[in-house]
C-alpha cells in the first residue's frame, strides 16, 4: 500500500530499495515509469487531474525533497527516507553498468545531454548511453522513433514537471523503453551545468535553501512550497 501524502501515493522505500525496484522494472518486460515528486509537485497535483492521475499509476513513485517527509510526519504516516531522483538515477545507472544496459537521455537545453553523455560514461564505464536528445522539441513523434532505434532500456526523461510524467504516460508504450524516470533538471547536474548542493546542506535536509541562494530568481516558485505543511496540518486537525 502506498504512503497517501496529500492525494499523492508514495513508495516508502529506502534508496536502496528504490535502486533494486527500479533494476527489476527493467527486467520485468514491458514499459513501466517512475516519478519523483516533491512538494511543488504535490501542489501542482491538487489543481490538475491528469498530473494526478499520472502520478498515481506511475509503478514507482519516489519521495524527492525533505518537505514530502515533513509533511508526511505531520499526517502522521512517517516515510523511510528522502529518495532523491538524482541518487535514484545514479543507483540505476551503477546496476545498468554492471548489467550492460542502455540509456537514453532526454531533455535540457541542446548541448546539456551530449556533455553529460560523457561525464556519464567516464564514471560508469559498462553504462551503454544509446542515445541523446535536448527537450526543446515540437513533435514527439521523431523522438519516440530515435528512443526506439536506439533500443534503450531505461530513458531519463528531464522536462520537468508536469510535462515530463505526462509525456512519459503518451509515449513510453510506443517507445520500445522498459523504465522511463522522471527527473527534473537532472541532466543539467550530470553535466556539470548545475551544482548540486553541497553535503552538508543535503544531510541537514537543507539544499532547497542552497537552491535558492544559487538562483534566487527560483523565489517566487519556491514561497509557494510551505504551503504543503499547511496542508497536511490542515488535513491533519480535520481527521483526514
Ligand atoms: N526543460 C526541457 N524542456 C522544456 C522545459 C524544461 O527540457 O520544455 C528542462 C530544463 O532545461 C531543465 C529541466 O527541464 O533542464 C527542468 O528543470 P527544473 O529545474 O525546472 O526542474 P526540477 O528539477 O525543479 O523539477
């Protein structure tokens, strides 16, 4: 049963058990697709019933961002742990390399994936990077065909939310792909574009502030996500 976090149904699993679910959608034949939602995405869920909907028939859904865990505490339903997409990613891309799988990645600005191809390859030297693709496309129709000529087994979908989970539901069957994973600006991370966090704001549950100091023009954005504190306090002390 899933961890119902306002109207949004997580896996509470620990990292490394979100690496091992992941590893065996991919050898489970057929398309599957992952998500990785964190408070922005709760709210946006609560005013769009297809991203909703997305949400809950994903086959794994990961708690990405400390504020889902606050507010599941506050539900009183606490989680394992925080399962950052980014550490998803890179718990994947070490069993895919050990497995000699193929990954495909898509989105960012051109340029980004290529650059991030590379640095991926250096670091998992069995990781079979099939295919590249900047998310600035008009048409899906060539890029669900590149996906299948390129025969990936997993491809990383980066064109943020909500776009990226809905594009994953209309073209991941047709794709020929067994695991598709949400991930947000990941691919700017991979390729060195964008810093993550340094530890130490990560252990203190504290990169959101990193975050924002880097990109403060994120502001506007991000005033909104104490909000769903407010929430769960609110369904909370309404019995819900
Ligand atoms: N992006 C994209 N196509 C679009 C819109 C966004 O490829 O049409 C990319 C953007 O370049 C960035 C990522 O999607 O690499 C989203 O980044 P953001 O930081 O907004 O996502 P988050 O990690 O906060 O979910």
């Amino acid at each position: 049963m899933r961890t119902d976090v306002l109207g949004v149904g997580f896996d509470n699993l620990t990292l490394a058990e979100a690496g091992a679910a992941g590893a065996a959608l991919v050898e489970a034949g057929g398309f599957h697709y992952a998500v990785t939602p964190n408070p922005e995405f709760l709210l946006t869920a609560r005013k769009d019933p297809a991203f909703r909907q997305a949400l809950a028939q994903a086959d794994l859904v990961l708690a990405d961002g400390v504020g889902v865990l606050h507010a599941a505490k506050i539900l009183g339903r606490p989680m394992k742990e925080r399962v950052p997409g980014i550490e998803f990613a890179q718990r994947l891309m070490a069993w895919m390399s050990a497995h000699g799988k193929r990954l495909f990645l898509l989105g960012a600005k051109p340029g980004v994936a290529e650059l991030a191809a590379a640095r991926l390859k250096s670091r998992y030297p069995g990781l079979i990077i099939c295919g590249t693709h900047d998310g600035y496309f008009k048409e899906d129709e060539p890029v669900v065909e590149a996906i299948r000529q390129a025969a990936a087994d997993v491809v990383f979908v980066c064109l943020g939310a909500p776009k990226q989970e809905l594009w994953m539901v209309k073209n991941g069957p047709a794709s020929g792909a067994r695991l598709m994973v949400g991930l947000g600006g990941s691919l700017d991370v991979f390729a060195g574009v964008v810093e993550r966090a340094p530890e130490a704001f990560q252990k203190i549950g504290m990169e959101w502030l990193y975050r924002l100091l880097k990109e403060p023009q994120r502001f506007g954005r991000m005033a909104r996500l104490p909000l769903v504190l407010v929430y769960a306090l609110g369904s909370r002390i309404g019995g819900k």
